[in-house]
C-alpha cells in the first residue's frame, strides 16, 4: 500500500483524535498532534498561523469540537462552528484533504429507519445544530479546493485510556460493581463503533481521498439490554441495572443502512461488540 501524506489532527487529546494518533504512530504514518493547548482553534489569528505552518500536502482530521457531555448550549455551538470558520477560510489551497468527524445526531431523536446518507438532517440540540452547520460550512469553504469527506458517527468506544464514551462507562460499572441506570425498558436499539476500525478508515481516506458524507456504523443495532448483557459475559459479572422512566429527551431507535460504507470501502470489517468491548476492557485495566 502506497505510504500516506502527511495526517495533521486538530482535536488531538479526544477519544478518536488520541487514538488516532496511537494508531497512525503503530504504523508510521508521519501526523501533527494538534490538541487545544498547542492552538486553540478559538483564537483565529492563532489558527490562520497554525496554518500557513501546516506540512506541504497534508490531510487534516478535524476533530476539535465542544463536546455535548461537556457543555450543550448556544455558546458552545457558536464556539463549535467558530472553531471550523476560523480554520476553513485560511485552509483554501493549502491542505490535500479534509476529514470532518460529525455525528449521526444530525439526524435527529427519532429519524426514519434505516437511516443512510440520504435520510434528511432534523438536529435538535445545540452539538447537533453545530455539527450539522459544521458540514455546511466546511463544504461550502472547502470542497471547491480539494476533497472533503463528512463521517457521521454514532457512538465510538476503545480509546487507549481515559475511556469517556457511553459504552465504557457502562463497562466500567459492570467491571466495578457499579449500578446503570436504564432508562426505559432498554430495548432501544443501538449501534456502537470500535474507535480503532474509525482510525482504519480515516488512515484509507487519507491515502485515497473520497469527498462525500459516510455514516459510519457496524450494521448491527442491539437492543441496550443486550448491550449490557453481552459486557457483562466478556467480564464474568452480571450487570447491575436499576430501570428509571424515560424522559423526554431521550432518542429514539438507531438502525443503520451500510450500503454506502460497503460500497466505498467493500473489504472494510468492522469489530464485534463482544470483541472490541474485551480489548477496552484491557486497556482499561491496564
């Protein structure tokens, strides 16, 4: 396989940016670690610098975001799509490629299933408006100048440490005993990624741009009591689960179409629960 360009990651100490960075290092990819306290994507003077500094025929993963567990207000949307202004603008003509880590929350709480690239966009909250305006924006900058490939994620778990995702606290909890709260009946469906087969596929889009939006999802929607069954087999504990009436915030079903990710990637496999969740499991431990 044909060696890769230069990977910068703008987002570096996130679950995917982090893990990105362990798995372009493992394979040699030469990358720029760019994580907030290096530029703070905020501060556009900084940014137009960082910039015009960039490694001649880069690919840039933008990852850098406000993210909803953190803050999911109007001024963390207005920071989120500063940060994506304040780069898109200087970045015309200087980088190969773009990759823009989004989400499947774009799509709203209780879109049409299966969902796939065509299922229109209704965003709800403040981190989904901004992801959703994020795209336009960059698409509008910077599609006109090289590709610009959009991935919608749904949950993403495995990071090597500092594990914050929905699926490794709940691993967590099962591996120390401690209770989930279950809201609902758990049989809502959901689809959960191994943050190394995203790391897989933004290393093949950045050997081989390709401009477009890819859901990116295993296929495979489980109802949440089967998630959580299935951690607990892995660890050889039982759940402990205390159920609580859902509120009505919560989303709906989450039931993915592959076909476009299948198509574009047709020999790209993506990691079973059962497996992904005793490899964090591990790193967790460890």
């Amino acid at each position: 396989m044909d060696s890769a360009p230069p990977v910068v990651v703008l987002g570096s100490t996130g679950t995917i940016g982090a893990s990105l960075c362990s798995y372009l290092g493992r394979d040699g990819i030469p990358f720029l670690a760019v994580p907030r306290s290096r530029c703070d994507l905020l501060d556009a003077q900084a940014t137009r610098q960082l910039v015009r500094d960039l490694p001649p025929g880069c690919t840039v993963v933008f990852t850098a975001v406000i993210n909803r567990w953190k803050d999911d207000s109007f001024q963390a949307l207005a920071g989120n799509l500063a940060m994506v202004e304040n780069f898109a603008e200087p970045a015309q003509g200087r980088i190969r490629s773009l990759i823009y880590l989004s989400s499947v929350d774009v799509y709203g709480r209780s879109p049409a299933l299966p969902i796939h690239e065509g299922t229109r966009p209704e965003p709800e909250s403040y981190y989904a408006i901004a992801k959703y305006a994020a795209e336009r924006l960059l698409l509008r900058a910077l599609a006109p100048h090289c590709p610009v490939t959009l991935l919608r994620l749904p949950g993403v778990y495995g990071k090597d440490g500092g594990e914050r995702s929905i699926l490794g606290s709940f691993l967590k909890k099962v591996l120390y005993g401690e209770p989930i709260t279950v809201l609902g009946d758990g049989s809502v469906l959901r689809d959960f990624v191994f943050v190394d087969d995203v790391c897989d596929l933004i290393l093949r889009l950045a050997r081989a741009p390709r401009p477009g939006t890819l859901n990116v999802a295993t296929g495979t929607s489980l109802p949440l009591l089967e998630v959580l069954a299935t951690l607990g087999r892995v660890l050889g504990k039982q759940p402990i689960l205390q159920f609580a009436p859902p509120s009505g915030a919560s989303a709906g079903d989450l039931v993915f179409d592959v076909a476009g990710l299948g198509i574009a990637f047709p020999d790209w496999t993506a990691t079973p629960l059962a497996a992904g969740s005793a490899i964090l499991a591990g790193r967790i431990r460890s």
